[in-house]
C-alpha cells in the first residue's frame, strides 16, 4: 500500500510535469482573456476582480509546495549522481558533500576552482599542461567544521545493464 508521502511525491511530480507544458500556459492565458472578457458584464466589481485575485493566490500558494517538492527531488538525484562520478573517476573526493556549506565557502570555493581553471588553460596555452589542485586550500575550512564522508574504493552498481 502507497503510503502519503508516496501519493504526495507521484501528484507533485506529475503536477510539475503537466505545469511545465505549454498546453497548461495557454490554458492559463484563456482562463485570464475568459475573465477578462466578463468585466463589463459584472461591471468590473469587486467581486469580479476579487474572484481572479483568489484564484490566482490559492493556485500560487499550493504550487510553491508541489513544485518545491519536485524542484528538491531532483536536485537530490542530481547530487547524488555526481557524487557516484566522483566517486568512481579520478576527481577529488573532497568535493562530495559540498552542498552542505554556507554561501561564503561555497563563493570561496567557485573562485579557487575557477582560478585553477584558468591556470590550467593557461598552462596549455603555453605548451605546457599546468596540473594544479585547489581542492586541498578550498576545503581547509570544510575539513575544520564539518565531518566528511568516508572514500569508497568502488561504487556499487544500480544502473539496469544495457
């Protein structure tokens, strides 16, 4: 049996699919000309402008919980599929579980990548590859205060063989 964050997760991912389809905008846009359309008939009361003010804030509000919902999920799959990369390549491991730090380490962080990036670029603009590691000096802060997963040797396999 289903249970209700079950139910919950399968109706936010297929309100988040059919939100996303243009059909669905230009329902929206028909709903507004429709309404739009019975101004002079209700006079532009406030009735008829407080019906499109209701409808369009209830129909907001619930959809910030559904399309958050779906908008976690994925980035939740996204890391989880770099981190396996990283795990079984022969990136840093240092960079799993940088998603847990504040902006400013993660602000620290983007510029020291980027600065190795350049100086890789450079290095090979000159006819020399530079090999350069910023992960060491960007997760000095990281190492300090947060606990870090311990490395796997192989990732175990749960893609379906092809």
């Amino acid at each position: 049996m289903a249970t209700p964050q079950h139910l919950f997760t399968h109706f936010a991912s297929k309100t988040s699919e059919w939100a996303g389809r243009p059909v669905t905008f230009v329902l929206a846009v028909v709903l507004v000309a429709v309404w739009a359309g019975t101004g002079p008939l209700f006079d532009f009361s406030e009735t008829w402008q407080l019906v499109i003010n209701t409808g369009t804030t209830i129909i907001t509000f619930l959809m910030v919980f559904v399309l958050q919902n779906a908008q976690t999920r994925d980035a939740r799959a996204v890391q989880a599929k770099l981190d396996e990369i990283i795990l079984t390549s022969h990136a840093e491991n240092k960079f799993i579980g940088i998603e847990h730090l504040d902006d400013e380490d993660l602000k620290h962080l983007d510029r020291l990548v980027a600065k190795a990036a350049k100086g890789v670029r450079e290095g090979r603009t000159n006819g020399t590859p530079k090999a350069t590691n910023s992960s060491d000096e960007a997760n000095e802060k990281r190492t300090s205060a947060k606990p870090r997963k311990p490395k796997r040797k192989t990732a175990p396999s749960k893609a379906p063989s092809r």
